[in-house]
C-alpha cells in the first residue's frame, strides 16, 4: 500500500504554497516541507477534510481555527490509502462518489419529472379550473388589450354600411346563445392574413385576407360561429392560462388582474399564434355547426368555406386561418357528416344583398344604397 504522497501545505497567514510530502502513520499524517525539511505531525482527530467530496476537487484537509493550515492533495487515492492504514480517520471514502452521482442524476431526473407534471398536467389543470371562475370583465379587460395590439385603429376596416351587414350576420349567428354574458364585437382588419380571431371576452377579429376569401354570407357565419364558440367555452382563456406560470395563475387566484393582462399581452402578444387544442377545436366545429342550425343558417356554407381554405393552402398552412384552426381530413368528414344530418333551410341570409360588395369593405369605394334584408 503507498504510503507517501506529493502535497502542497498552507500556513493560513500567507498566499504561499510550499510543496511537501505526506506520510501516512496509523494515527497521524506526518508533513515534511521540501523546502525547510520541516516537519509536522498532523493527528487524525485535528483534522477536517473541506474539499474532495466531489468529482474534479484536489483534497482539502485543514487543521486549526480561524487562520487554518492547509493541505492539498490533487490524487484522491490518497483518501482511500488513509482510510487502509487508519479506519479511525474521518475522512470521506471516495467510493460513495458513485453512489453520489447516481443520487444526484436521480434526484435530477425527479426534478425533471416533477417539472414536466407541473408543466403538462398541474399547470393545464390550475389553468381550466381558474378560466371557469375568472369574471368576464377580466376577460374583456385582457381581450381589448389584445385586440388593440392585433387591430390597431389605423388598420381597421370602418366603413359603416358594410360594418352593418357584418353586424347583422353575426346577430344572426348568435340569436341561439341569447342571453350570454359576452358583448360579442366582430373588427375587420385591412390585413392579408387569412386569419380570424378570437379573443378573451367577447371580442373576433376577421382579417381582409380571409374576409375576401368568403363567397356567401353563410361562409362568413360559419367562421364566426366557429370563434363565438371559442369565446363562449373559453378556450382562449385557458390556452393564455396554461402558458402562464404559477405565481401568474397564484396571481389569478387573488384577484390581480393587472399582472394578468400584463402576460396576456407578453406571453400571448398574438392570440392567433395560440394553438388550441384539439378538442377544442371539435368542440368549436361541433356547436358551432349546431349554433349555426339552430339560428336557422346553411351550415353547408361552414363545410365549403372549410373545404376551400384547405384547397387554398395547397397543404401548406402557414399563415392562414388554417395555421391555427387545423382542418385535418378527418375533421372535414365529421363536419359534413353533422352538415348533412340536417335539413338546408328555405331561406338565405341577406337574399337581396350582392356579397361581393362587402369583400371590399377595407377599399376607398363606398357602398351601394341597396337596403339589408
């Protein structure tokens, strides 16, 4: 068994190193400085081992009080030859370093679990619970700061007469949820985005990329049951939860709704690039199919207008209202598939009224006086 070591001894009242050689007795290291040919003996029970517990750390041992002796050894063999010749020497035993490490990767892989729970199963659970119970002036709160960032003034579209026949189809649209809490607002943004959005509170925004891409009226009430249906489950408000974090959601809990509109406009700055989930989605195809049903519009037009964007896009979904309302195939079969089940009704909405008038709502030209009917 090796006895003697390479070291390097500390006084602790100055920065130098003198190099020296450890000899390892059964109750005392003995210290010989190359130097000086000074030597030390330094006895098991003076000593405390500081450093060397580690993978990577020499071995610090110090002996004395506030101005301590050092003594550095870089091979934490020596460890393992003092615990051979003295069992009595507190000293760390460097075969618990395995032992170490695999605690520690285990207790960082249960930290990582934990976190992905957090994540994926605590926080979206907090984040249902807390959307359900929020007021809808909060709501309304957070989704006119939303909006304002998404359709600034100077971007809408405003020509009254054609504002109103929007209006009157999304009335028409809405007529089966009357009542309900939401003052629902449709804006139309002078972008080409084919695009429709819903945010917190009551408030659609339809982009003129998608508006232009409409044929019917019908084909518009079909988006825009689509998005009431978003607003009146809340799907939008949890999506913004379930990125929040939990001093966010705590923050929720107690009422402070100004750190919460603060993250809705910096952790959703867009609402449209919040992807709801698939249930939601079905769950925004389904009632909204029903809505339009039951307030006695084609849902056909819905079916159409769905299938058309999904020609549109050519199998590529980038920045369209696909992006963020995937239409995948078998989505499409269950829409016709309620679309069909029921009978088309007699009546179109705004029979009288030339749809293509209101694709130019974001142009300079003003509308013609027909009357809405």
């Amino acid at each position: 068994m090796r006895l003697d070591w390479e070291a390097v001894y500390l006084d602790g009242r100055s920065a130098a190193r003198q190099p020296a050689t450890v000899r390892i007795g059964r109750t005392a290291l003995d210290i010989s400085l190359a130097a000086t040919g000074a030597r030390m003996l330094w006895r098991y029970g003076e000593i405390r081992q500081t450093q060397g517990r580690y993978a990577g750390e020499h071995v610090r041992l110090e002996r004395g009080g506030e101005l301590s002796e050092a003594l550095l050894v870089r091979d934490v063999a020596f460890l393992s030859a003092v615990r051979a010749a003295a069992p009595d020497a507190r000293l760390h035993d460097p075969a618990r370093r395995r032992f170490r490490v695999a605690l520690t990767l285990g207790a960082l892989a249960s930290a990582v679990a934990l976190a992905l729970g957090i994540y994926f199963v605590a926080l979206p659970a907090a984040a249902g619970i807390v959307a359900t119970r929020v007021p809808v002036a909060w709501e309304e709160r957070l989704g006119a700061a939303i909006v304002e960032h998404i359709a600034p003034a100077d971007a809408r579209c405003e020509d009254e007469a054609r504002q109103a026949r929007v209006a009157a189809v999304a009335a028409a649209v809405l007529k089966p949820a009357a009542p309900t809490p939401y003052a629902f607002t449709v804006t139309v943004v002078n972008s080409d985005t084919v695009n429709a959005v819903a945010a917190p509170g009551g408030a659609v925004v339809v982009f003129r990329g998608l508006l232009e891409r409409t044929d019917t009226a019908e084909e518009l009430a079909g988006v825009l049951a689509h998005e009431f249906q978003h607003v009146l489950h809340r799907h939008a408000t949890r999506a913004i939860f379930q990125q929040a974090s939990a001093g966010v959601l705590a923050a929720s809990i107690v009422g402070d709704a100004s750190a919460l509109v603060a993250f809705g406009l910096e952790g959703a700055r867009l609402v449209a690039d919040l992807s709801m989930s698939r249930q939601a989605e079905a769950e925004a195809d389904r009632d909204g199919l029903r809505m339009l049903h039951e307030a006695g519009i084609d849902t056909a037009g819905t079916v159409a207008f769905f299938e058309k964007l999904a020609r549109l896009s050519g199998g590529s979904r980038r920045g369209t209202f696909l992006n963020s309302h995937p239409a995948p195939e078998e989505r499409l079969a269950t829409m016709r598939a309620l679309s069909a089940a029921w009978p088309r009704p007699a009546t179109r909405l705004l029979p009288a009224y030339d749809w293509r008038d209101v694709k130019r709502m974001c142009d300079s030209e003003p509308p013609p006086r027909s009357p809405a009917r």
